[in-house]
C-alpha cells in the first residue's frame, strides 16, 4: 500500500522524563530490550453463541458443552498462533466464569493467571433470558397474535408501561457483567480482555425485508413465526444490551466488539439472503439447538470478526500513535498506551525518516511527557513539522504505524489501516467517547471511491467496538500495494491519508 508521506520535526521542544534522560544519551538504539511478551495462552469463556453449537463437527470432551470444532475461539486461536484453552459451553451464564455451574462444570476461569495472554468472553444472553423471550414470542400470523395470546411480544414484555427487559439488562445482568469483568482483569492482570457481543437474532426496520418474513411454526422444519412489528423491537432490546455491554467493558479496561451493525443485514431474516442466524428449526416436537443460533457462515463471520480486533492489538499490545495540530508548524506527537496492558506493552519507538525521536517502554518514556486520559497514557513530544517527511512507530519484530498530520477540522478523529494477512487490512476510524456530539461527518475512501462512512453517531458499513475512551469504527478491506485510502471531512474536504 503506497506510503503516507506527511510532516514532522525541524525542532523538538519536549518534556524529558526524569532519571532516565541522561542514561538514554549513553545508550544506542539497539540497546533498548522489548518488554516481555505477554503469554501466548487464549481462555476462551462463553455461551452458546461462543461454542458454536456443534455447527460443522464437535470437539472437546464435555459433549454437553456443544463446543464447534470451528467456533470462533478455534478460528482465532489458529490465525494468531494462540494456545487454546476453550471452556466456552452451551447455556452458561456469568456466574460459571469464577464458580462451579449448576450442572457441575468447573468455573470457565480457572486457568493460572500467568498462563493467560488473550480473552475473549461472549456471555449474558442466557442471564437475561434470551432465548426463552424469543420462545415466547412466537405467534400465529405476521400481525398478531402471539399463541400466548397477547397482541405482540413487546405488548408482553411492557406491562404496566414498564419496559420489563430494561429493568432486568439494568438491575440483574449489567451488574453481574461488570464485577465479572473486575475479576477477570484482577485475575489476569496482563491479559487482553475482549468482550464480543451477540450477533443480532431480528433485522432492525431498515433491513426487514418488504413483504415482511413470517413463516407459521411448522414441526419438523423451519419458520419464523414472529409478529412483524416485533422484530424491530426485539432489535431494539439487543441494541440496548449491545450499548450497556460497550459501557462496562471500557469502565474495566477491557474492549469490546460490536456486530450489531456489521451483522445488521445477515439475521434469519435476511434482505441479503446471506443469513448469519439460522431460523427456528423444529425436529419433532423440540427446536433444534442450532436454532437461533450462528450457521456455518456466522462462525465464519465472527472469526474473523474477533481475529482482526484482537490483531489489531496483537503487534503494539494496543499502542497506538497520532499527530495532533497544535497551532501553526507545531503538532503534538502521541503515543497512547493502555493503561490495562502497561506490564505487557512492547517496546515502541518513534522515528522521523529513520532517525529516533523517543520511545516507550514499560511505564517509562524516553524524551516524552506524560499525562493519564481516557484510560491511556498519552506519551508527548511537541515538535514542528515539514512537508515531505514520514513519522512513524515500530516496536522489536519489525511492526510500523506510519502516522499522519490530523487536520483541525477531524476533532481528535484519526485512522489507520491495520494488516491482517495477504491482502486483507482492517480499516479503523477512532473516535474520541468524548466528542461524539461534535464529530463531523467523515467518509472513507479507497483511490477515491466511497467505502463507508461516519454521520453523527451513526456509522455505515462499519462495525464499532469500543475501549480505552474511543468507539473504534472498522471495516476489513482488500487492498493492493499502490491503493490509497483516505479520511475526508464532509464539507471541509480536508483528509487524512491512512496507512
């Protein structure tokens, strides 16, 4: 992919940590050893969702877990080279992560804390009572009403004027989510902790095919026997888990992966005909336990969903850079580390057309200040700028970030382009949590045709995943070795030149 040529010092006017800034002058560049590498160990915890219910051949030894040999843990796991210690099993709730589930099964997080480099967790649908909702909402045409009798499942779920969901997602489940995530980063204190969301079960009204989709239960085969109007709002309950869930991740340092939005097109009841869910499937008299759950292209779907969000993380441990305008020739340059992972942050170094301008490693910056924001700390240096030059981080295995002037007018918006593999990258578009009422529109280009875009709080073509005081907009991409992708600013047409 061609490189971004941007602007970067003639001067350094910087804050020099104390102590080590006369040791980093004796030093040569080669000197400076990486931190240790996290663990390779992967703990994988979660539902039915996580394992994958049996879909396309069955591994592990609890048959009752329904692990999927190719559940999206499985997927990960060989596409980043992780060890796989997949306790994922069918109808778990967040209280067998840290405790011995009413079945029996030891609690799913009970791995050595220093074996642990990676989790991801997929869990709460089963607290909430996902599945016995949409059992209950089952209806005998596509108006109405349910065979329970009431008009429609919201009506069934909103007595009194009380949205009875939102009350228990409020006062059962988040609570319940969050202290497990608390444990989770107290436990494994250097891991990564990704929280992946559900795929959405029914199309939102945007995407519900025009003549609607219903079809009468029938025994011994498929249907979707749900009111047309509930399908939105059973869209809408996922929505607000969806939201509450990105809000406990990022309060415990972990980050979260939306699909809400990627997936928004492939529910059982699909405009696309590309189905990620599959629909109710009745064999006999009892629903198939792949019901309303992931098909083979939904396990597709989520593994390389969750690979390119842990991968973007795999290579600076989360660290990130960007160049902030600071009036004139001068920008800020900054290196953002997470505050959760600074025990297992590599060593990243930051260059100017080859030669070092400063660098972090462990808790400490070279030539850098250093201030606490959103989660991260921001490393700095100010410096002025010329056009033509490339700035740029790396760490010890080779791993670059080419980082771009951001113009005024992005707010604190910024992008990058994260290799996957082969042709495949993953385009982001980070947005700071605290500006999102501010955010100007911005669309993403790739040699100048539209890929997707920001409007207001609202994204297209992209799925979110939020962490660290930033909602990360992502869309993988295939790009060849002279495509240019750029940031545009509606209106402005500034741009950002990503690479």
């Amino acid at each position: 992919m061609t490189k971004g040529r941007f602007m970067t010092r003639k001067r350094i006017r910087a804050t020099v940590a104390p102590v080590v800034a006369a040791a980093v002058l004796a030093v040569s560049l080669g000197a400076v050893s990486p931190a240790a590498a996290a663990p390779s160990g992967y703990l994988a915890l979660g539902d039915s969702y996580a394992a994958g219910q049996d879909i396309d051949g069955h591994k592990g030894t609890d048959a009752g877990c329904l692990q999927s040999s190719v559940n999206y843990p499985s997927q990960v796991a060989t596409n980043l080279g992780l060890t796989l210690t997949d306790n994922t099993c069918s109808g778990a709730v967040l209280g067998d992560v840290f405790a011995t589930s009413t079945a029996g099964r030891p609690a799913q997080a009970g791995a050595p804390g220093n074996s642990v480099g990676t989790i991801t967790l997929t869990m709460g649908a089963n607290d909430l009572g996902l599945s016995a909702i949409a059992s209950s909402c089952i209806a005998s045409s596509a108006s109405g009403p349910l065979t329970s009798g009431e008009p429609s499942c919201a009506a069934r779920y909103s007595a009194g004027g009380e949205n009875n969901l939102a009350s228990r997602l409020a006062t059962t489940v988040l609570p319940h989510l969050t202290s497990t995530l608390t444990q989770l980063r107290s436990t494994y204190p250097s891991a990564r902790i990704l929280v992946v969301g559900y795929l959405p079960l029914t199309p939102d009204a945007a995407h519900t095919p025009a003549g609607g989709c219903f079809s009468r239960l029938a025994l011994n085969g498929t249907s979707f026997p749900f009111v047309t109007t509930d399908l939105e709002w059973l869209n809408s309950v996922q929505r607000a888990m969806d939201a509450q869930y990105e809000l406990a991740a990022e309060a415990s340092g972990a980050q979260y992966l939306s699909l809400m939005t990627a997936a928004a097109d492939h529910t059982a009841c699909s405009a696309s005909n590309t189905p990620y869910i599959n629909p109710l499937t009745i064999t006999g008299f009892s629903p198939d336990a792949s019901a309303l759950h992931p098909n083979s292209s939904g396990l597709k779907f989520l593994g390389q969903a969750v690979t390119s969000a842990l991968n973007t993380q795999q290579a600076f441990g989360g660290v990130r850079g960007q160049l902030i305008p600071q009036g004139g020739d001068e920008y800020e340059l900054q290196i953002l580390v997470p505050g959760a992972t600074l025990s297992s942050t590599p060593t990243v170094t930051a260059w100017k057309n080859e030669s070092y301008l400063a660098h972090v490693q462990g808790e400490f910056g070279w030539y850098l200040g250093v201030r606490a924001a959103n989660g991260y700390r921001v490393y700095s240096q100010t410096i002025t700028m010329s056009q033509g030059d490339v700035v740029e981080l790396k760490t010890a295995d080779g791993s670059r970030q080419v980082l771009s002037a951001l113009p005024t007018s992005f707010r604190g918006v910024t992008g990058q382009v994260v290799h996957i593999s082969g042709n495949t990258y993953e385009l982001q578009i980070w947005v700071p949590v605290n500006t999102l009422e501010t955010t100007p529109d911005i669309s993403a280009r790739i040699n100048g045709d539209y890929a997707a875009s920001i409007v207001g709080q609202s994204a297209y073509y992209l799925q979110v995943r939020g962490g660290g005081g930033y909602r990360v907009y992502t869309q993988l991409v295939t790009l060849q070795a002279t495509d240019t992708v750029t940031l545009t600013v509606t209106g402005t047409n500034e741009q950002q030149r990503l690479s």
